[in-house]
C-alpha cells in the first residue's frame, strides 16, 4: 500500500512548489523556466508489469487496485533520493481502450493495452446512442477510480487523468471515417465534436466530483484535477493546421474553458501544431511527444519558443549535452525536460548536474 506523499520525494513541499511556479508563470505569460526530470526503468516498469487479462473487471476491482498500488509505491520507493520534477500520483492504468467506451462499446484488452470500438458506423449515430452515463464501462471506471482514490487519499498521493481530446474521442467512436467526414460532412462532424466535447465534460466532472470527495482536506490531493484538464491531440497530428482551426479548435477550447486550464499532448511528426494548440486560450502545458524517424523537439528550440506563446513545452532529450547545448535558448521561453538514465544513481548524478547548471545561469 501507499505510504505518506512525503515519504516518496526528498521535499515534497518544494517539488509542488517549483512545479506550481512553472505553471503559474505560463498563465501569466512569463518565461525563463526550465523544469528537469530523469526516467530510470523503474519510472515506466510497472507499465509491463501489471497483467490487464489478468482481471475480470466484474469482480476483480479490488485485486486490480491493490496490485496496481502495489506496484506505484515499488517504483516511487525506487526513486527517492532522486531530487527532480516528479510528483507522485495514482492513477489507472487500463490502456486506451477506457478513453471511449465511457461512451459506448466494450473494451478489448491485450497484457500491456487495450481499445474500445469504433461504434459509430454512420456520423449520426451518436445521436442514437444510450444516455451518456449508462455504458457499462462508464460505472466501471468511476468504481476503479474511487477503489484507487480510496487506497490513496489518506496519504495524500493525488490521483490524475487524462482524457481524449473530442477529436481524439470521435476518431476512437467513428475509425478512420472521420477522415472522410471534413471534407464530405463538416456540419455533422461540427456536431459529432460539440457531442464529444459534452461527453468528456460531463465524464470528467463524475471523476473530478470523486477526488473532490475523498480529498479534500488533503494538501495536495487535488493537485491534477482542480481547474484543469489533460487532453490528447493525437489524431489532430494527421490533419493540417487549417484544419484544426477550423474543427478541433472550438470544441477543444470548450472543453478548457469548462475547468480552466489547458495541459495537452501531441506529437513532433506535426510540429505544425505546436503553434495551433499553444494559442488556444490558458493552455499553460503540451508534452510534445518525439516520434521514431521525425523531428526531434531538442533540435528545434528556436522554433518552439517562437510557437509556445509561454506554454511549458515538455520534451524529451537522448543525453545531458544537448541540455547544455540548448539551455540558453530554452531561457527565452518555458520547458520541461525528460532525461532517461539507465539507474537511480545516474537520474541522481544528472540532477545535480542540472541543478548546478541552472544555478550558474541565474
């Protein structure tokens, strides 16, 4: 089980603390903040560790939250001494396959992920569908979510979420279609996403309405649900800027505006898009994500700072140099680095090294 929030990271207090400047800065505008974090195995092992066709989601809930804390509290206990940007949370791990059927549909699962069906043969069928809130699998989050809150509340580890961006949501309802829908239905696809955005509204609300419940008298418990939202735009990185100001946009930027702020993700295949989904209003967060054979973020800084408009762009980097290399031009705008590192004792060398660099650049 869980131990205390403060068990897990050297100070707690100050981890928030510089984590809350970062963000607080980007909504205000202001730049010149460069946030570090190293990725030992440990960080992502749990990914492979846990069995999702081990459990019958009917009757194993209980069994599935305890080994999934299980295993959280083995690989932040792994971490300890390590003094950089990562704060502790729970959270489920169900592959992609959740993200839709909240809607509609079932889930297959394979070990390691999952995904839901595209239930949506014609675009309008979303009109046909059950009342939202009456899938099976929407009762069935909500229950494996209060079962994770339950195990985590008292130790104050806050529980986080993200969500389908509403073109991400009607991709995974409608398949490879909605393609076809922007050029030969606009108008139904304005409304298959004002749908999708109303979905993730609601559904996120039932979620957030659960944290609020159970942590309310902690000190950080609300941590990633109190006015904000974490949405992907996956599917946004196979269509074109124009495109997505034209029938992402709106319907994105609905979503934001219901809880606040903005903390998005995309790919570097559409580097395109940083620019698209930075100038949406209070996005204050995207974790640009570097896919195998495309453009690497660390090697277009310039770029980014130009396109981020002070979002806090989060990047990944092979090794320390090209922190070193880049870190004066990443000054001009806001990041957020992720180094990985072969062992805890690496991840505690190259955060001092960081730490060391950032101080002598004050």
């Amino acid at each position: 089980m869980f131990k205390s929030i403060e068990t897990y990271k050297i100070n707690i207090d100050k981890s928030f603390e510089e984590n809350y400047k970062l963000y607080n800065d980007s909504l205000n505008k202001k730049v010149g903040n460069i946030s570090f974090r190293v990725l030992p195995p440990s960080d992502v092992s749990f990914y492979q560790e846990i069995d999702l066709c081990s459990y019958n989601f009917d009757t194993d809930i209980d069994k599935y939250a305890n080994d999934l804390i299980e295993l959280l509290d083995k690989s932040y206990l792994e971490r300890i001494k390590i003094d950089d940007n990562m704060l502790p949370a729970v959270f489920p791990i169900l592959g992609i396959g959740d993200y839709s059927a909240f809607v509609a549909g079932d889930i297959t699962f394979q070990p390691d992920t999952s995904w839901g069906e595209h239930v949506l043969q014609n675009i309008d069928d979303w009109k046909k569908l059950p009342p939202l809130g009456t899938s099976p699998w929407y009762k069935k989050f909500l229950d494996i979510s209060e079962q994770l809150i339950i195990r985590s509340f008292k130790q104050g580890i806050p529980f986080m979420r993200g969500f389908f961006s509403p073109l991400d949501l009607a991709h995974a309802l409608r398949g490879e279609d909605i393609y076809y829908d922007f050029y030969d239905e606009p108008a139904k696809l304005h409304e298959l996403l004002n749908f999708c955005a109303e979905a993730t509204i609601k559904f996120a609300e039932d979620i957030y309405n659960l944290v609020d419940k159970y942590y309310k008298n902690t000190k950080y418990g609300t941590w990633y649900t109190r006015k904000q939202i974490n949405m992907s735009e996956d599917i946004a990185c196979m269509i074109s800027g124009e495109t997505y100001r034209e029938f992402c946009r709106p319907h994105t930027q609905k979503v934001i505006n219901h809880f606040g702020t903005g903390y998005m993700h995309c790919h570097s295949r559409a580097m395109y898009l940083v620019k698209e989904i930075c100038d949406l209003d209070n996005v204050v967060h995207l974790w640009l994500a570097t896919d195998p054979n495309q453009p690497r973020p660390i090697d277009h800084i310039k770029q980014l700072v130009e396109d981020s408009n002070s979002v806090v762009i989060a990047i990944d980097c092979e090794n320390f140099e090209e922190i070193e290399a880049n870190f004066s031009e990443m000054k001009k705008g806001n990041f957020s680095i992720c180094l990985p590192v072969s062992s805890i004792e690496e991840g505690i060398e190259m955060v001092e090294r960081f730490r060391k660099l950032n101080a002598s650049k004050l």
